[in-house]
C-alpha cells in the first residue's frame, strides 16, 4: 500500500501561520520582480542589436547558426 503523507500540527495559533505564509508570499513576489528585470533587460539588448547562435549537434556534429534580430522603436 502507497504511504499516506501525514500532516504536521503545530501548536502555533492561525495568525503566526498566516504571517508566516504572508512572509513567504513577499519573498515569492520580490523573486519575481527579479526575474522581471532581467527579462526586461535581455529583451532591449536584444532589440538594439542582433545575437547569433551557433549550436553543434553532439550526435552528428552538424552546425547550426540562429540569429535574433529586433528593431528598436526610436522613443519619443
């Protein structure tokens, strides 16, 4: 038979718990913020300027070029 996961108890009262979740929920959205900025920061160099990438097969040794271009909008 599959094991059952047990649920662990604590004597803490709810509100602790909700800071704690309210803590961890802070934490998740400060990472994603991050993770933003260097999206963000990847998409305009990307539009101002090309990338090329050269990748090899490990199999067959073929090479194979892609290349990103943008255009950049002029702001005004």
């Amino acid at each position: 038979m599959a094991k059952q996961d047990k649920l662990e108890t604590t004597n803490e009262d709810p509100g602790a718990e909700i800071e704690r979740i309210i803590q961890r929920i802070d934490m998740l959205d400060a990472r994603l913020d991050n993770v933003d900025s260097v999206v963000s920061a990847v998409a305009e160099r990307v539009m101002r300027q090309p990338i090329t990438l050269n990748i090899t097969c490990s199999k067959c040794g073929q090479k194979i070029e892609i290349a990103i271009l943008g255009t950049e909008k002029p702001s005004i």
